[in-house]
C-alpha cells in the first residue's frame, strides 16, 4: 500500500513560463494531489510538461494533477475562465481553478449558470479580484458585493481566513483576493494556509492541507525483462504436465502458477 498525495495548492503564478522553476519547486515541497493556476499567460504556447502530474488548461487557467488520482475533464458551457475535474480523492467531487480578471465582466447569471453546469460537491479555488470584509478586505466593492452574493446563494463555505493573498508590487500593500470556497461536504476536509513566499508572483499561494490520509492500492505487476524464463518453462513441464484441468482444479493451478512465477 502506497501513501497518495493528498493536499491542494492554489496560486496566481502571473506566468506559468515565467515562474516555471517556482512551480517545480512548490511541487517538490509540497507534493500536491492537485494544483490550481491562474493567470497562466500562455496564450499560444503548449503548457509545460511536469513529472508525475497530468495538465488541463483553458483560457488563462489551468489544473495540474497526479498521475495516481482518479479524475475526468470537465468542460462547463461558460464564458468565465475556468479549469474543472472530477476528481477521486478520498471522496469524489469537483475541483475548479478560476480567474476573474478585472475588467472581465462577471454577472451573477454567470456564476449561476456556471455552477448549475457542475456536479456538485465542488472545491472553488482561484483569484475573485473582489473585495468585502467577509473574507479579510477593509472596503467592499462591486465585484465583492456579487461574490458574496454568490457565496450566500449556493451555500458555499469560505476556507479563507482573512490572512492576505496579494501584495501590490507598487503600493507594497496587501489584500485578500485568493479565495477558496467549497460546498458544505468538503468543509471538514482540508485546513487552510497562505504560504509565505510568493514564489516571484504578486500572489502568495495557497495550502490545502488534507485533514483524511488518502492511499491508492499499487497493483503488483511482473517485471517481464528479468524473468528467467527457461526456468519458468521448466517448472511449468514438470508441475502443469500430468495436471487435471478441471473447475475445481482452477485454484490449485492459480496458486501453483504463482509460485512459479515467484
């Protein structure tokens, strides 16, 4: 039985060619299940190849995940940029990376629409650009208004603890964009941090920590190119010879096969 990772991270990387090395080094860090992007700029360009994780991406966002967890592709009838899976971990449910830009045009009909095209339980993670006290901002703006809203409307659960997520590179002040939101089900599952390194973003990312060990069951396979097979042949003659082929005879033969293969 083989430990599966388990935890999540979530970050505004500002370039995924730009800070390639960080997000290695996170992934080497943190060995995540999943990693949501956002911000990924690669407009035309193949996103980049990491070991051991499979990549989905999708209009400036993107998901990264190992290759041991159990997921689908999800392509939600949307105009907002999104990244979505459905994914095993645990228990099954929806993870989503999503980028609200600012001048991107957000509607509630959107968010609704939106969530009403994924199988719930979901896992919302990525950079709302909304600000409201509820998640840590000292104002309340129009896009915070609406994602509040939304936040009431669905009975999502905000995981952000009011530590900020941002720090603007001319201001060198900090607010809270990032948020991780989740359906009810899920709430218990992970713990939430802010790491403390921003990795050469203006974003700081984001831990999910799992609260549920997870383990993948590893399926013994033969390594073929070692086996001595003029050996297994002739065990094989001298076991399988003379032996009864009969219905009740399949175990035995299973058991010896085995041991022979051994």
């Amino acid at each position: 039985m083989a430990t599966a990772p388990t935890n999540i991270l979530h970050w505004n990387c500002r370039g995924v060619y730009a800070n390639y090395e960080d997000i290695r080094l996170l992934l080497s860090n943190h060995n995540p299940a999943i990693f949501c992007l956002q911000e990924t700029h690669l407009l035309t360009r193949p996103f980049p190849r990491f070991q051991k994780y499979n990549s989905y991406t999708n209009n400036d966002t993107a998901i990264l995940i190992h290759n041991s967890i159990p997921h689908r592709h999800i392509v939600p009838n949307t105009t907002i940029p999104i990244t979505a899976l459905r994914i095993s971990l645990g228990r099954d449910f929806t993870i989503c990376s999503i980028y609200l830009p600012p001048p991107f045009n957000v509607t509630h009909q959107a968010l609704n629409s939106l969530i009403t095209d994924l199988p719930a339980p979901i896992l919302l993670l990525g950079d709302f650009n909304g600000a409201h006290p509820i998640w840590g901002s000292n104002i309340t703006n129009t896009r915070g208004k609406l994602i509040a809203e939304f936040i009431d409307n669905h009975s999502f659960i905000l995981l952000n603890d009011k530590s900020p997520t941002f720090l603007h590179s001319s201001y060198k002040t900090y607010s809270c964009i990032d948020l991780s939101l989740c359906s009810p089900p899920l709430y218990l599952l992970f713990q939430w941090k802010v790491l403390d390194d921003n990795h050469g973003s203006d974003h700081f990312p984001i831990l999910l920590s799992s609260n549920q060990p997870n383990t993948a069951h590893c399926t013994p396979r033969w390594k073929f190119t070692k086996a001595n097979w003029t050996m297994f042949q002739t065990l094989c003659s001298h076991h399988f010879s003379k032996f009864p082929i009969t219905q009740d005879s399949i175990p035995r033969f299973t058991t010896t096969l085995i041991e022979i293969a051994q």
